[in-house]
C-alpha cells in the first residue's frame, strides 16, 4: 500500500486534518480548499498539498477537497470506523486526570479498564471506567481484547509492568514514564514525556525565530 | 550558529540525550560510545552519530565521547544552565497532575505560579506552587518574568486567554487543549494533543511493522 511510504511528519498530521474535517462537516461544508484547511489548522498549505498527495490526487485544481470524500478516507486510513480498546495502566495524579480527559468526541478511542495498586482505587469506577488491582491486568488485558495500554505507573516499576503488558498481547504503549522502555519489536512503544516537551520548545524558543508546530 | 540549521528531530532528542548523560555521570562514567548510548535511549547509534556531528566532531574513534564534555555541552545548547519561569493556566484535573508532576530531577524547569477560575483552588498552594485568580494573570506573568505558560484551560476558553497571555510578554505556550490558537508570530507554540498521540500510535500500529519513537 501507497501509503506504508508516508513521513512520520505526515502521518502525525492525519488525527488533525480528520479533526478539522468534521468540524467542517458539522457546519454544513461541503467543500474545502487547502489554503482554508492551512489557515484553520496552522499547517501551511503546500504542506497540507503534499500530505494529501501521498493518498493519490483527492482535490481538484479550483474548485478544492471535498469534505465527505476526504473524511470517509481518513476514517477508514485512522481506523476510526472501528472502536479501539485501551486500558490505562497506574491512576495517579496523571492516570486520574487522563481517565477523566475529554477525548475528542470524534475519535473512536475509549478507555475501557484501568489498573492500580491503591486499595482505594481498586473496584471503584473513575471517569466511567472500573479500576481493577495489577494482579487481574494479565487477565483483564487478554479477555477484553484490549490493543492499546496508556502508561502512567511510577518511573521505577515502568518496565516491569511494560514487560507484562507484552505477555498479554499488547499492539502498542503510550508510555508516559521517563522510562525508555525495552520491548519486543512486535509491540510499538510511543513516548510521550512532559519534561522533554517543555525542554524542546525552550529550545526552539532559543535557537529559532518563527514559530510553529 | 551552525546549531540553527539542525534538523527538528534532532533537536527533540536533545533533552533525551542530556538526560542520560547525566544518568551515566551519577554511575561514574567517564565516556561511552554511540553504542552503548544507542541501547540505553532506543535510538540507532548511526542516528545518534549524525546528531552528535551536527554540533561538530564530538566523539573521537575508538574513544567514543567525553561524557563530561557532552553534558556541558548539552546543559549549554538546552539552556540548563538557566532556569526557566514556567506558569501553568488551567487547574482542572490534568492542569493538577502537571502542578504534582515530577518533572525531571536533572532539568531546570519550576513551574512558578498558576492560574485558576474556581475559587477552590484560588489562593491555595499545590504541588509547592501558589495559584492565583485569572484576573491576576497578566500582571504576574510581567512580575515574574514568565517565559512559558503550559496551558491546560478548557478549549472553550483557550484562545482568549492565550490571546491575553500574548500581551504579557511570554515566547512560548505549551498547548494542551484540542483548539489550534492563532497568536502572534514571534510566540512559539508546541502542541500536546493526547487524542492525537493516541490516534497516531493507532496509526502506526496498522500500517508499519516495526516500533520506534
């Protein structure tokens, strides 16, 4: 498939353009330009030409994108037609605000089972979702199915606990530990650490003039 | 600056890098080689290499590179010989993780003041940082000589008080709501959409065969 070939640039770029599409959509657009879609979106709009471009020729010179079209594709690219399951794993301060995160309305990610080792958390539901204790998570993952874990244990149990999610035939971990966890290649590891977001924009804040994404 | 041309990915590995170093430091380690980082960080030693050489030949064959050298070097380019005012704006439930969150021993990052509208938290002090009413917020910003805001307000309400905090003199804004703000060109604005993240990893998942940042 065409679209094995993307940038990472591109393919970090499809959540949003899918977003924007049905914002479009819900306020009765039937149509779109690229220069419209970079102005609401902050992406300039060769950019946005060139993303589009990796999935084959989806606009049409003066007259733009349609808004249906480009949506029915995202869905299917995003696997947005289909319910992912996820667990979280540890609600702490950032396991708790994460379970009660408005994710956005138009995705189809639901967190479905979270766990903890506080007996107060455990069997009592935050944020619509049960807390079970660590000791059902093997079990738990395995019988719901569940495709992706959310991290958010303490630094110093972050590995032991990725390598049993492994067992449990996990796809991926969004792992926000400080933790570069080591796992089975077959398991996708992003990392989403706080700290580093903070250190690199001051970065760019430093060393370059313009803003951006 | 030779520093202003290198490539964003590289710079996003900056803080990884410098963070390990110091972790190699506080073992007792003189020098290692892009191997053994490349083991420790998860990023190939041919990468690590390149990145490295941006900055200039670091690292002596057969040698490998001075990790006391390195961690000067880093601490200078990430700013961390400076610290860094940071506020956050918003204390609902992940605006009070970030306030409880531990960021990183060895940065330079102290989130210094927040801001909030519930009278709750209004004058009270979490996570070692005071909070302040929003009508305060300009004012404060100036006083302290705020530089980053993280900004974790409902997105009902984010680009007016981003549009506010623009007035108070700050470079960068490090975005947590799901609203892209338009602000002016000279503040750098840094993204941090979980949906997205989240739906990226989905991505990823289903259409590339091996894991990686």
């Amino acid at each position: 498939m065409a679209e094995n070939k993307i940038p990472r640039a591109t393919a970090k770029r499809l959540p949003i353009y899918y977003r924007y599409l049905n914002i479009l959509h819900d306020s009765g657009k039937l149509r779109v330009s690229s220069n419209e879609l970079a102005d609401a979106i902050h992406v300039d709009s060769a950019t946005i030409r060139r993303d589009f471009s990796y999935f084959g020729a989806l606009g049409k010179r003066g007259y733009g994108y349609d808004v249906n079209d480009l949506i029915e594709f995202f869905k299917n690219i995003l696997h947005q037609d289909r319910l992912t399951n996820v667990a979280l794993i540890g609600v702490g301060n950032l396991g708790h605000a994460l379970l009660n995160f408005n994710f956005h309305q138009d995705s189809n990610i639901r967190i479905s089972a979270a766990f903890d080792t506080n007996p107060k958390n455990i069997n009592t539901i935050q944020g619509g979702v049960p807390i079970y204790p660590m000791d059902k998570m093997v079990t738990q993952l395995k019988e719901q199915q569940i495709s992706v874990v959310i991290l958010t244990v303490p630094s110093n149990v972050a590995q032991k606990v990725a390598s049993q999610v492994s067992e449990a035939g996990v796809s991926g971990v969004l792992n926000f530990t400080s933790i570069r966890l080591s796992l089975p290649d077959d398991i996708r590891v992003h990392n989403v650490d706080l700290t580093n977001e903070l250190q690199t924009l001051i970065y760019f804040i430093e060393h370059y003039d313009k803003k951006s994404e």
